[in-house]
C-alpha cells in the first residue's frame, strides 16, 4: 500500500466537496433572505472555532500531512479568509498544492518521521496519518457540516461520503 | 503496511475514549442538575441522529470494517440502546469483538472485495476503508461529540485526538 491513496485523492475530493455545501449554504440564505456569510462566524459551542476556522483547519490538515508524510516544506496559509469567496480560494489552493504530489513522493511514507512544531516528538508516518492526521482532517470537516446542518442547511450523508470507487473489486 | 493497524486500535481506542465523553457529559448534568440521560436524545438538527444513534452507527463502522476487511461474518448488534449504561455496554461489546482479530486476519485486506448490504457493488479492501470506512466513523464519531459540546459538555480536541504513539519513529 502507497500511502498516497489515503490522502491525495481522499483529501482532494472532500476538500472540493465542501463548495457543494456552500453552494446548499447559498440556497438556504437566499430562500431564508439572510446573509450567507453570516454562516462563516457560526459555531455550535461558545468555545469552539467558528465555520471558517474548522475549514482553515481542515485544509491544513491535508496540506499538512501531504507535506510532512513526503518530506517536503508546506506553504504557508494564512488564515486571512473573510468571505466564502476567499474560503473557496484557500479550499482551491489546496487542491491545487495536493495535485503536484505524485504517488512515487509516497514511498517510505509509512516510516518517515512526521513532526508538526506542536508535537513533543516525530510520529511513524504510518502513526502520524492513521492516529492524528486523518482522525483530525475528519473532525474538523464533520464539525464545518455539523454546524451548517444545525442552521438548516440542506445536506445529507451523501454530501460527506463521496464518489465511492465502484467497479475496482 | 497492514490494515490491521488503521483500523483495529485506532477504533478500539476512539470508541473507548467515548467513556470518558459520558463522563464528561455525567459531570455536566450532575452541575446543571439535569437527567443525562436526556442527553441521548439530543441531535442538532431535526433531521438528524441523535447522540444515541450517532454513537451506535460508530459503533456499527468500527464492526463491519474490520469483518469486511477479513473476510467474516460480523455479529448483530441491534439498537435497542436507551441508556447511558446500554451505550458504554454496547461500546464495551464492540471493543471486545475488535480484540477477537489478529493482524495477519487482515492480510489481503487491501484487495479484497467487500461490499455492505446496502452497496451497488463491492469496493477494494482498501478502497473500503480509505473512501468509506474511516470517514463513516469519524462522521458519526464526531457528530456525537460536536452535541455534546453543543450541550455544554467540558470536552476540547484532547478528548478526540488521543493516545499518540510517540517514541516509534
């Protein structure tokens, strides 16, 4: 196993799927006469990131990984979105940055040493993606959907678990 | 690298750390004098599982992936949970089920077809746990966890992301 397949594709296709989200959050506004963007400061506890904050993370979450699983120096992105707008830029510059990494930047991953500044010490890259990297991309993507879905935003299980690969078994 | 290590102890270890989110939760409503139990019933949107659900649903993914992975018949596990003591009973269950499995129970597992019952057709091992598997389990995971935080639980990110393996790499 590459550990390319589980995190290139994976990240990518959810990543594009959030601007479906956005787009369900645009349609709810419009049919609700409030602003959408009001969405991006919402949140479902007092002191828990608002939307924009959980999707900043999420990209960070694969850009991150792809970058330390690989042995390559991230960009830096700093969280300056204001408007959904300019969240589907930074949602695009991350598709964009997943799509130079080929399958080959993946050999070795699983025993590469993965250091983030925040850790104490480096995890197996095997460690840092099955323990930290997707457990974290998932709760920060599941929060920006939960958090649009409690302001009644149209979505369903079908917006998260997407284009399943049939026709490879 | 062998799926075992993406699946048995990663959901072993989430599920268990939910005991310590119903401690939290127990905490909580001691504080506020509420009925815990209460909390169960709680979703964030009408449309939506609520707590007990959402926790029985991961409860489900941890149990059908590592079966489908390797090739067994998984046991039936019936929602029929309407206590704070059925959920951890219930999660008790599952956790010991996981123990039941051997690494090398998941040799192939990469390429072998597994298909739910409710699928078209059926996906690669590895397709299995990377496009469906693991964003099924945080989905729910997560959703049980973002309610509870919604309802005031003294919960952050170190009750989600937990148990890293430092000092392998």
């Amino acid at each position: 196993m590459n550990l390319y397949d589980a995190t290139v594709p994976i990240f990518t296709k959810h990543l594009n799927s959030v601007n479906k989200w956005l787009d369900q959050a645009a349609a709810h506004a419009e049919a609700r006469k409030f602003d959408v963007e009001t969405l991006l400061q919402a949140r479902l506890a007092p002191d828990q990131y608002p939307l924009v904050r959980q999707l900043q993370a999420a990209c960070d979450q694969a850009k991150y990984t792809c970058a330390y699983l690989t042995g390559k120096t991230p960009p830096s992105h700093p969280d300056t979105e204001k408007t959904i707008a300019e969240v589907r830029a930074r949602l695009k510059t991350v598709v964009d940055y997943l799509a130079t990494f080929k399958r080959e930047d993946f050999n070795g991953a699983e025993e590469r040493a993965c250091k983030a500044s925040w850790m104490p010490a480096p995890l197996r890259g095997g460690d840092y993606l099955d323990h930290l990297a997707l457990p974290n991309f998932h709760f920060h993507l599941t929060t920006a959907y939960a958090i649009l879905r409690h302001n009644g935003v149209d979505l369903g299980k079908s917006h998260y678990v997407v284009e399943l690969p049939f026709g490879k078994a």
